[in-house]
C-alpha cells in the first residue's frame, strides 16, 4: 500500500497507534504499534468503528440493536431466551449490511493491497486485546478471502459476531454493559508454513525473564483455537537460548486449499512428532517479541507466522494476566496426568469429564472440569470450575487465556486426561506444574514470582491511586503497588452506619454519636492500612432521591425533578451545617491516629458556597488541625473559571469527577439510555476542559487527579492525562495494573516525542 488512505472510515494501519484503540480496537491499534516498533508486518487497512456505527444507522437498525442488547444482558442465564435475542441481533446487522455509500471506499482500500489480494478480515472489537479483557476467539476471524463480494460479507460476519451468546456472557461477566462497536482488520494474508504465538513472561509463573514460545506447521489458528498440541520453547531473554523444549503432537496442519479456502491435511507420525523450529528460528521470533515488548512498555502476547525465509508479526496484545503461582504444602498422591501448566494456582475437588459444551449444565459447582479441548461455547462451564484441564492445547488455546482470566487453576496437552481421569474421582490439579495428582491437597501456599519480577515493576511519574467505598477490603488493596487511596467514597459506608435509617431520624433520637463512632471506625481502618500513604475522603454525596429511600426519608427530603443538578454536595453542607459536623467530627477522630487523610468537598458549583463550607470546616475539630489537606471535586464546569480563587482559598488538591463533568459540559445526563451515544469522556470540549482544570493546578502548584474508569479502559484517554500532566488518577482496585502499564507506556511515549 503505498498511500495512506484518506477515507474517515477507514486507516491504513501505517498510520495507526495504541492512542486509536477506541476506534481502531485493540487489534488495529496494536497492529500500528507493531509497525511503528519497525518490525515486520504484512500491510493491510483497518475498518473503524464509526463505519458499523454509520452502518447500522443508515440501515436503520441501531435503535432497535441497543433496545435488543440491554434486554440479552440481562438474559444471559436464560439460554433459549439469550439465543433468541442473539439471532434477532445477528439478522439486524445483516439486514443493514455495508452502507452504500462506504462500500466504495473499503473496496478502494482493498484494491490498494494488489488485484483479487487474499486477505484475513479480524474482528477488531472496542475492549478487545486491551491489558484487562482478551475477548479469546469470541469474535469472528475469516482468513483466505478473496475478491469484493468475499470482503464485504466477511466484514458483516465480524461485525455480526458482536452478538452471539458467548460474547454477550462474556461482556456480561465482565461487566461491559455500554452499546458495542465493532472495528475490523483487513490484513494480507501470509501462507505461513509455521505459525504461533510468543509471550515475552511466561503466563504460568509470571516470569519475566523469559519469552515462552508455541509453534505448529500451518496456520497458527490451530494453536489459538486449542485444536493441537504445539512444540513449546522457553527462551532466555539475556542469551536467546532455549531453557526448555517441549515437543508436542500435530495431528494435522491447516493449509490453503486448491479452491482458497482453508484445508486441514494430516500428518504422518514422524512430522506429528517433530521439532517445528529450529534454533535460528527460536532466535528470531523472540527477538521481535522482546522488541515489541520494548516498544509498549508492558509483557506482550504476539502472533508470528514463517513464510519461506520471511519471519512476519501478525498480532500483538497486552498479556491480560500474571499469575501468582501456588504449590501444595507437602507432596500427596501419584501423578495422574500431565501436561503444560497454562494458568497458576492449585485446586482439589470431583472430576467430570465432559466432551461438549451443550452438557456443560452437568457440571456443579466445586468440580474440576475435564475435556478434550475448549473454546468460547465452554465459557460458562468454566466459570463454575474449581480448575481445567484439557488434551490438547497450549498457552494461547482459548481455554488458557480464559483460565488465567478467571484465576482457574488450568492445565492443557495432558493428551490423556479424558480417559485417565473418571467422574467423581477426586484430585488435585497444580496449574503451574502442569500434574493432575491423586486425592486432596490439605493446603496450599503462595509460591512467590521470580526475583525478577519482584525486581523491575511499572514506574510511573503518575501517581496511581484507589477507588474505595468499604473497610472490608483495605487491607488486601493497600497491600498492593497502590500509591494511596484518591477517592474514599462516604455513601455507602454512612449507609452501613445509618442502618437503613435517615440521619435525622438518628439525630431526632439523640442517636448521633452511634453514628460518628461507626464513620470513625471504617474511616479508620481504611486510614490505618494505608498510612502513610494519602487517603482522600469524599464527603457525603447523597442525591434527595437516595436520601428519601431511606427510613423517614420522605419527612426530611424534597421531592426533586433532576435530583442529579439538585440539592447535594457542598451546598447542602452549607444549608444543613448540623449534619455536616457529625461527618466532620468523625474525621477529626480518625486524623488523630492517621493524619494521612484529607477531605474533599464534591460537586461545588459557586465559589460563595465553597467560602462558607470552608468556614465550617476551619471552625471544626478537623479544621484546627495541622497538615489537613483541603480538595474539592470538579464536576461542575464552572470549576475552570473559578479555580484559581478556589485555591487562593487554601484548596491544594483537585479531583476530576470525569462522569459528572461530561454530563455537564455535553448536557447529557449519564445514565440515560436513550442518549447514551452522546456521553463521551473524550469529547474534545470534554478534554478542553479536563486540560484547562489540569493546567491551572500545575500553575499554582497543586495536586491534579481523575477518580474513574476512563485511564484504564481507553489506552488514547490516559495518554491525553499525562501529556496534560496531571499528577495522579484513581481507578478501580483491579484496575491499578492495568493503569499503571498504560499510564507508564504514555510517560514513554511523551518522552520520546520530546527527544525528537
């Protein structure tokens, strides 16, 4: 391709980087990637987004798709039901197809890459091949197409395949509830004669002085899917050679047919038990592996495929998870079965073997699950089992992916595991060692990670902070990496201590000391577990419509139209000044033991109210204390103008409420379904103001930061923060990895175009 393509739809992946996943997905945008690291990849053009969003629009089905997603997510334990809906979906973007007037410029596109050009069409899904969710195999993939009428309908498939079963469970089970888009990958194919897969830290120790390679003959959609058992080679990163081989068994191979399309061949015993690379070939993959992990800053999972004497990458992504392997504290039982350990951990229970997943309602829960391989149909039998074990398989086949994702306990290639292993016989499965043993561990310890991961962990200059709302957990989140917690949510902590019941039905009942000691003592662990890192409280946030759910809340509260713009945040501290010393004096208490908590003041709309909710706090108990660090949200836009005398007020730290700020900026309330396309945190007048918040903090020299999901979901999002220069962002406790490895992979990037 020797022009970039000037299509909005469409982007040669030339032009392409990780800041276009939101619209390019994780598959193109990690393909733009590999192209800027300068390794070698076959040419090819990405489908954005936008272009199944316009089509499904021209064509007059997006309405009624969103209205038939909703209702399949809240289907997904009703098979038949689930089903139903997921065919009505699939119908609906047939029925729209490729907009007319985009047709011209994918087949332009396509005609770039040489006459009648056979191509692989890839799903390239908005929250696929991200650093938190794999989306292994769900997503169609179609290789060896070839001509427009092939093209065309291979890209309606991708797009149809947003809406099958397993990938609504899936998004489901992970808790994506937003409208899916579908990018799709148009790539020229290579016929590979070797194929697989390469993990630069080996996905079953967390080691990450190593790459871990998987190889079969043909194409590597055999590896991917499970069907054989590859060659694995573990790789010194330091000398490029081999710690240990492996050799599988290849059945057969995946080749291109005489009429295109693909072909399994059989293999004769002597190939299905041969070495598929050689040691020059080891080298060279894992050298393009390592370099790719270079270049993004975090362990990655590529694809490669040989092809006469040319090595090419075809794909790379973010290794979704490290595990922490465990071991039994004594050894117990024979060796049943082995195999390769493809997921971390270890797990005793009943075995049952089943040979599909139409019957994977016969598994219970506590039982480990025995089949011949597994792919994206298995998904909910998986989620029940204790542990996975499988014939065939390597590290990438679907039920690996899946099983780390799930921290299942997994074991693949154990070849005989179906007819070795009997249901209802109970063992134990030790997914780093790849055994299946005999009987029940007593128990199990943590087998600490290799020194060398201990030794080199994400660094940012980006502080990455928590989100919490209960004690419960602090002490296992604080004894993350975690640098502190940013956003300490007051509701539902103040739920648990009310009972049920309003504050002023406590008050009118002289129960209000009941309620200080019970904020004192959640506030307080939470401090406790921290300290002395910073843990930033939020003050009560209640809306009337929540207030009012409670116990004599109807007495106390107004009724409200838009409760959401309504009475809450700062101005009710103002105009209820009792109920606020109650929260004010609980955190004086906590302060005494663990000053490392500061307060911050939500949704502050003027700056007389925040002067008078000030003068309430500096005449408290909290107030007169030294060292109390004073934030305020900005949620509200009118924060930019009034920043700058905010913190002449001796407010030193700003947190942007991203959610809130959108609503705001865009006028469009966040919750509602029928404008949900129109709330975007990545709006450019969004971004405007999240950038003029940010730069007046450096200005005056305060403490910046963002409580929300976006920096961990949207690669392109973060990257904006940084290049801002905000100081922290707050995320989700299993979202702080995540963060921190697309935060540190920015900082790289803003570096690197500074040296240039």
């Amino acid at each position: 391709m020797d022009e970039v393509i000037p299509d909005a739809h469409i982007r040669d992946i030339r032009t392409l980087s990780i800041r276009d996943a939101e619209e390019a997905g994780g598959k193109g945008a990690n393909l733009g990637e590999l192209m800027a690291a300068t390794l070698p990849v076959p040419p090819g053009f990405v489908l954005l987004r936008s272009c199944y969003r316009d089509s499904m629009r021209t064509g007059g089905v997006d309405a009624e798709l969103a209205a038939l997603h909703r209702e399949a997510l809240s289907a997904v334990a009703d098979g038949a039901r689930l089903e139903d809906l997921c065919e009505r979906m699939q119908a609906l973007v047939h029925k729209a197809g490729v907009d007319s007037a985009l047709r011209d410029g994918v087949l332009a596109a396509y005609h770039e890459l040489g006459p009648q050009a056979r191509v692989a069409v890839r799903s390239s899904a908005t929250g696929e091949d991200g650093a938190d969710a794999s989306f292994a195999g769900m997503n169609a993939t179609i290789t060896n197409v070839t001509g427009d009428t092939e093209l065309l309908d291979a890209v309606i498939r991708c797009w149809a395949s947003l809406f099958s079963p397993r990938v609504i469970s899936y998004r489901a089970s992970r808790g994506f509830t937003d409208d899916p888009a579908m990018a799709v990958v148009v790539q020229q194919m290579v016929d590979s004669e070797k194929a697989g897969v390469a993990f630069t830290a080996d996905p079953s120790t967390g080691a990450r002085d190593r790459v871990v390679i998987e190889a079969a003959y043909g194409l590597g959609e055999v590896v991917v899917s499970g069907e054989v058992e590859p060659d694995t080679y573990v790789v010194s990163k330091d000398t490029l050679t081999p710690l240990d081989v492996r050799l599988g068994r290849q059945k057969f191979q995946i080749v291109r047919g005489p009429d295109g399309k693909d072909m399994p061949v059989d293999l004769d015993d002597a190939q299905a038990d041969s070495r598929v690379l050689t040691d020059d070939e080891i080298r060279a993959i894992a050298r393009m592996a390592i370099a790719m992990e270079d270049h993004s800053g975090c362990p990655q999972d590529t694809e490669w495929a040989i092809s006469g004497a040319a090595t090419y990458l075809v794909q790379a992504r973010p290794i979704t998870t490290l595990g922490l392997a465990t071991r039994p504290v004594e050894a117990h039982g024979s060796v049943l079965v082995r195999g390769l350990g493809a997921a971390p951990g270890v797990a005793s229970g009943p075995v049952r073997v089943l040979t599909s997943p139409e019957h994977g309602d016969q598994l219970r829960p506590g039982e480990i699950l025995v089949a011949p391989m597994t792919n994206p149909d298995w998904l909910p039998a998986i989620r029940r089992a204790v542990a996975l074990v499988t014939d065939s398989g390597g590290m990438t086949c679907h039920a690996a992916i899946v099983a780390r994702e799930l921290g299942v306990p997994c074991i693949v290639g154990a070849r005989t595991a179906t007819t070795v292993l009997h249901d209802g016989e109970s063992v134990t499965v030790d997914g780093a060692r790849g055994e299946v043993l005999s009987g029940r561990a007593a128990s199990v310890v943590a087998r600490p990670r290799p020194s060398v991961e201990a030794a080199a962990p994400e660094v940012t200059a980006t502080r990455i902070y928590v989100n919490l709302a209960m004690p419960e957990s602090a002490e296992k989140v604080a004894a993350t990496t975690v640098d502190g917690v940013g956003l300490l949510r007051a509701e539902f902590m103040l739920t648990d201590a009310l009972g049920g019941r309003h504050p002023r039905d406590l008050i009118a009942r002289g129960e209000q000391q009941s309620l200080v000691a019970h904020m004192v003592s959640s506030v307080g662990r939470i401090a406790q577990a921290f300290a002395p890192r910073p843990v930033v409280y939020r003050a009560t946030d209640f809306r009337t419509n929540e207030f009012r759910n409670l116990t004599g809340g109807s007495t106390y509260e107004p009724v409200e139209h838009n409760p959401m713009i309504g009475y809450r945040g700062c101005y009710r501290y103002v105009k209820e000044p009792d109920l606020f010393a109650l929260e004010l004096e609980a955190l004086a208490r906590v302060r005494e033991k663990s000053p490392n908590v500061a307060l911050m003041i939500p949704f502050v709309r003027t700056r007389w109210e925040l002067e008078e909710c000030l003068e309430l706090v500096d005449a408290s108990p909290l107030g007169r204390q030294r060292g109390l660090h004073r934030w305020v949200m900005a949620e509200v836009p009118s924060v930019v103008h009034w920043l700058p005398e905010y913190i002449g007020m001796g407010i030193d730290g700003i947190s942007i409420g991203s959610n809130d700020l959108t609503q705001l900026v865009l006028g469009v309330d966040r919750d509602s379904d029928t404008c949900a396309e129109l709330f975007d945190e990545a709006d450019p007048a969004v971004l405007h103001a999240i950038r003029r918040i940010i730069g007046i903090a450096n200005k005056f020299g305060i403490t910046s930061s963002l409580c929300g999901q976006a920096p961990s979901t949207n690669p392109a999002f973060a990257e904006h923060l940084v290049r801002y220069g905000i100081t922290s962002v707050s995320v989700n406790p299993d979202s702080v990895e995540a963060t921190r490895r697309v935060v540190a992979a920015a900082e790289r990037r803003v570096l690197l175009d500074a040296a240039r």
